[in-house]
C-alpha cells in the first residue's frame, strides 16, 4: 500500500464515530413503572449489564463493585416506543426539499422505502430523544398512491446507524384519505387495494412457477427484485390489466404471505369492517388499525379479529364526517373490549410530536375520575406509549418494558412521566447514555438570562 492510501485509510478511520460502550449501573431507591400495564412500584432497583436489563424491581440485589446511581425521588421507565412517526424524514414541514414524509409524483407506491431517506441527525429525532423517546416506527404518508410505502423500525440513539428493521411494515389509506387520492370515492379505494393484495398475491405464485423468488430472504435495496424476463421486462407481459408496477407488485408479496404487516388507516366503524373483512379473501394478512376513531364502536368486532390499533388518543370533535361518533374515551374502551392499543397521530400538527406521548397518556388516565367518560390505570396507559407499541412492530419482549432479558432502553425522569410537569434526566439506549441537548436546548441556554451582550447583531436597539 502506497503512503497516499494509507494516509487516505488513516483519514477514514478518524472520520468515523467512536462506538460507544455500553454502561454497567445499577439505579436504586426509584419509582419504577416496568412498562407491562402493571403500576408502579415504589423502592425499587433496575440492573443493567451489556445493554440489557438483568433485573428490576423490589428486592433486587446490587452486583459487587457495579457503578450505582441514586434514584431517590426520580422515576424509572423503559424508553418510550412511538408507534406512528416521520423521524428523520424531515427538518422543516413547509421546505420541500427538506420534508421525505410524502412522494406526490412518485410513479411508485407500495415499492416506496423510507430507509435510505432516514436522517439520524435530524433535529427532531433529537428533541424526541431528549424526551424519553428510544424506539420508533416511521411510516411515509400515502401521496400519489393509497400505498405510503415501506416503513421501517428505528432506535433514536445518538449514532449515524438508526435503522433497526427495514421494511417492516406497509402502510395504505383507506376512508376519505384513501378517497381522496384514489378518484374520489371509498368505492375506488377499496377497489385498488382489493387488486394490488391479487396482483400481488399472483406475482408471487408466478415468481416461484418461474423459480426466481419475488424476494429474497434478507432484501437491501430496490435493486433485488426479480429481473426474470417472464415476470418483469414490462408490465404487458404480466398481463394487459394490471395496474401495479413489478416493483410495487414484488413489495406486496411479503404482505400477502403474512411477512409483513399491513397498517391500515382507516377511521369510520363501517370501514373498519370493510378491513377486518379483507381477511376472508386474503388470510394471511396481519392488519393493524390506524385512527379508527369510531373503534369503540366495533371493538368487540376488533378483538375478536385479533387486529391491534395505533388511535390518536384526543379525537372528540367530529373533524370530519368520518369521526362523528369520536369521543376521548375511545382508547379506553377499547382496551377494556380487549384491543390491543397504542397511541398516535397522523395529522402532523405540533400536537403530534412524540415527546407529547406521556402527556397523551395523562389524559388517559384523568378521564377516568370525569364521570361518564371511560379511563385506563396508570399502567395501562403508560403501556400505550412503550410495551404495546412495541409489540405491534414484532419487539415485545425486547422493548418498552423493564424486564430481565430487554434492551437496556432506560430513561430517569425527575418526576411521574405522566404529569406535564415532569422530564427526562438521563436517557441510556442500549445501556448507552444518550445526549438531551438539541438546537431547542441550546437556544434555551443562549437566551434565557435575556442578556442582550449575547444576542445577534440584528436585534440591536
């Protein structure tokens, strides 16, 4: 090797971020909330070791010779999972160049994937971070197509390696979203997502008659569907009636065969059944709900299906002629018909922000002292931000809980995390300590003794 290239090598080499290690502690003497829908126990201890918890709880013995932190008055909770977000997809919503949440004039719909799009620097991945957000499923929204595309499971640490699962679930609308986009009528949507599952479905059994599977088992990038000249040279040789690209049709594949999730955005009762009906013509489909906030209604229909829900927990206005029936205590009644529930929004206001989850959360549980209204226990509210949307991305066991065997996602907060009042003090993903500050923080510091000395040039008077 030349003095030249190993220079340049010894230049990539600094230029790399140094791997941060993983943090051996013990926290005791905390309030602890384990995330499963349990309550929160007081005196308790959590141990993590390699990046994983190895206990938590009462009576936890602490390892000789572990750093131990002093968890008296403070809260413990696992990080908080945000079941629908656009983190890393943008930087501000109104600059075109800098927002990836939509693909308007994309020739592409279910092919569409937001992993290589997906910026860790981003500043509002920081600012979730910053409030006890560790995990993530970012979904792109449907544009030119009812289908949003690929969404993918992220971790929010601090590090340019973000991305935890890719392709993890597709995201389609349906009721008036999905009308809007598909000509104006209901009728139209569900007609094109009745056809794409077929094409799809179709797609895969030619790919495997022709012997060239649709997908490979662990797929990387666009460039690996099929190139089989029987299957994928045109769109004529397929058929003169298909209405799906070959790329869009290949990533069905795995939706139709129940590799895949399929999140449906959809929030009248009447459509709500018209999505649990699909699973008589294509069986294997995992469904899960999106909005659906007349789901109280048909919640005995819901559970029954076994079909989990991601519902924005503050719709009691009919916004809509689609969500006339709305109430805040649809979350709550819900999970009382056996739903599995998670929180979150698509409208992608201010409000939507997932450092507002455990806020969302709160109001959960005051509804439960508003006579007439339906609430949830603290620990069944808490699991709506952590425990559940983690299962619904395929990470029960591993996130959103404090348990022997879970990622060590650990977050310290000054007081209840369900009380506005309260915030993060210390935030470890993966037993790794995370920074908390963000271009919010910073401007905080630099303004808030008002001193005029610090401020630029231009606000002289």
């Amino acid at each position: 090797m030349s003095i030249r290239s190993k220079l340049l090598a010894a230049l990539a080499l600094i230029a790399l971020p140094a791997a941060a290690s993983a943090q051996d502690m013990a926290i005791t003497g905390v309030t602890l909330a384990t995330g499963d829908g349990s309550d929160p126990v007081e005196g308790a201890t959590v141990v993590v070791r390699g990046g994983q918890i190895v206990a938590a709880g009462r009576d936890v013995a602490v390892p000789g010779g572990m750093e131990t932190i002093d968890g008296s008055g403070k809260w413990v909770t696992p990080g908080l999972f945000s079941a629908m977000s656009t983190l890393g997809l943008w930087d501000v919503g109104a600059v075109e160049e800098s927002n990836d949440e939509a693909a308007g004039d994309s020739p592409f719909g279910a092919a569409l994937d937001v992993a290589p799009a997906l910026n860790p620097a981003s500043q509002h991945v920081a600012i979730s971070r910053a409030g006890g957000i560790t995990r993530a499923s970012v979904f792109s929204r449907p544009s030119s197509s009812i289908f949003g595309g690929q969404g993918a499971v992220v971790d929010l640490g601090a590090d340019p390696d973000m991305i935890e699962k890719p392709r993890a679930f597709q995201f389609v609308a349906l009721g008036e979203y999905g009308a809007r986009i598909a000509g104006g009528s209901r009728t139209s949507a569900h007609a094109l997502l009745r056809n794409a599952l077929r094409e799809a479905r179709q797609y895969g059994t030619d790919s495997r008659i022709s012997g060239v599977p649709s997908r490979p088992p662990e797929q990387t990038t666009g460039d690996d569907i099929p190139l089989d000249p029987r299957l994928a040279d045109n769109q004529t040789e397929r058929g003169d009636d298909v209405l799906l690209s070959r790329f869009d049709a290949a990533a069905l594949v795995p939706v139709v065969n129940g590799q895949q999730p399929l999140y449906v955005y959809a929030e009248r009762a009447s459509d709500i059944r018209e999505v649990l009906a699909l699973k008589r013509d294509f069986p294997n489909l995992r469904l899960v709900l999106v909005g659906a906030s007349e789901g109280w209604m048909v919640a005995r229909d819901i559970a029954a299906a076994g079909v989990p829900v991601i519902a924005d927990p503050l719709d009691d206005l009919p916004a809509s002629f689609e969500q006339l029936a709305a109430t805040q205590s649809n979350v709550p009644r819900m999970v009382q018909a056996g739903v599995q529930v998670a929180i979150g929004g698509l409208t992608g206001g201010t409000g939507d922000q997932p450092r507002n989850l455990p806020q969302f959360a709160g109001n959960l549980v005051a509804l439960s002292k508003i006579p007439g209204a339906s609430g949830l226990t603290w620990g069944q509210a808490f699991a709506t931000i952590s425990s559940v949307p983690a299962a619904i991305a395929g990470y029960g066991d591993r996130y959103g809980v404090l348990r022997a065997g879970a990622a060590g996602d650990v977050v310290i907060w000054d007081g209840d995390p369900l009380e506005v009042s309260s915030s993060p003090e210390r935030v470890f993903i993966d037993g790794v300590e995370q920074p908390l500050v963000s271009h919010q923080t910073r401007l905080r510091e630099r303004y808030r003794d008002l001193d005029e000395s610090d401020l630029p040039k231009a606000y002289d008077w």
